[in-house]
C-alpha cells in the first residue's frame, strides 16, 4: 500500500452491444483528454495485430471455427497478453480508453449458453477498470443504426441475450449513458464522468484487480 497515493493513469473501458456507439466515443475522448494536454491512448480488445487477436479476427469473420470454450480463452489469452504493458502505461501515468474489455468477454460468451461463473475465471486478476461506461441502447434501436457488418455476433437474436449478460453484470461502478441521444450529447456526458475519473486517479486511486 505504499505507493497507493501514487498519481497514475485512469483505466477507463466503454462497453455496450455492437453499433452502440463505443468506438466513435472512444475516440473522442481520447481527443479531448489530449487537448487537455494529459497523456491517453485508444485501446481496443479484441486486439487483432497479436498473434492470438488474428486467430480471433478469423473465428469473427467466420474464417475459422472454435468451440465456443476455446474462443472465451483466446479473448482472455488476449487481454492477458497486454496486461503488463496496460499496467506500465498506468503507472507512468497515460490514461486508457479501452474500446470493450473483460465484460464483452463474459456476456458474449454466457449469452452462447456457456456458465458466467466459468467465464469470468479466467478474467481473474486481469486490471479492474475504474470506470466502465455502458453505452445504453436496446438491441433493436442498434440494429436500426446503419445496419451490423456482418460479424459472426452482429445479429438481432443474439444481442438480444447479449444485453440480457450485461443487465446481470452491471454493478454499482457502471455508469449507464444513454446511447440513443445525439452523439454530441452522449460524448458530453462520457467528458463529464471521464474527467471525474481521470482526477480520482491522478489524486492516486489505488488499482484493483478483477473481480473485486
Ligand atoms: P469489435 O466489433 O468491438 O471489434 O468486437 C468484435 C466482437 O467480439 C464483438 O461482437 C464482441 C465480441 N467480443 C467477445 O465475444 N469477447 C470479448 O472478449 C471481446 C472483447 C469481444
Ligand atoms: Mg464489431
């Protein structure tokens, strides 16, 4: 506990069903925080450039099959893969915004049918995020939205149980924006509670680990 009022980096994860808004948000917050001149990177998980994130590239692009038990793995494996550099980033002070985390990991996976308790065993001891902003919308106003790209998840029936996960896994440390605003007011509102957050770990919020 020594080094717990260290000032560090806030690791802040956006999450919410697919074409709910979370990559163009991501972005913008990381825009504004360095207009504000403090140090964040956009991270995004699946991360497809490693070796792991391309066998999950070609598992959603329907270019290989897994069984669903092994492609949970890999979505772990990979955010493991970059759990030390995510920690050093923190601790030198850079800010992550991270497109999706271990909570698209368990709800997409148990939405198959697989158990939630086995699926969040392997997120055990991954970095626990300081805030998880959930991009609030229902399952048919997403697939309004432009249409879905033609992933293997991006279907109306399956984010529908999708969204059901992620009601069971919301906890007080979720905050909910509502994604069918305008993008001008979604992005005001993820500022607000994205700044806050950035301060309380600048002051020196201690890291947690999941899940805690
Ligand atoms: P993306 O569209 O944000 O790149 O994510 C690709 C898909 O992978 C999306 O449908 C959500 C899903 N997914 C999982 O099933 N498990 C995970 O751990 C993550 C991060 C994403
Ligand atoms: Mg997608």
């Amino acid at each position: 506990e020594g080094n717990s009022k260290e000032s560090r980096g806030a690791l802040v994860v956006l999450e919410g069903l697919d074409r709910s808004g979370k990559s163009s948000q991501c972005s913008r917050l990381v825009s504004l925080l360095e207009r504000r001149g403090i140090s964040a990177e956009l991270w995004r998980f699946p991360d497809r450039t490693t070796s792991v994130g391309q066998m999950i590239s070609s598992y959603l692009t329907n270019t290989s099959e897994l069984d669903d038990h092994t492609i949970h793995l890999l979505f772990s494996a990979n955010r493991w893969e970059k759990r030390s550099l995510m920690e050093t980033k923190l601790k030198t002070g850079t800010t992550l915004i991270v497109d999706r985390y271990s909570y698209s990991g368990v709800a997409f996976s148990s939405a198959k049918g697989l158990d939630m308790e086995w699926c969040k065993a392997p997120e055990i001891g991954l970095l626990a995020p300081d805030l998880v902003a959930y991009l609030d919308i229902s399952p048919e106003k997403a697939a309004e939205r432009g249409g879905y790209g033609g992933e293997r998840y991006e279907k109306l029936e399956f984010q529908k149980k999708v969204a059901d996960c992620y009601e069971v896994l919301r906890d007080v440390t979720w905050k909910a924006v509502d994604a069918c605003q305008p993008i001008e007011d979604v992005e005001k509102q993820l500022q607000e509670i994205v700044l806050d957050c950035v301060t309380e770990c600048q002051k020196g919020r201690p890291l947690f680990s999941l899940w805690s």
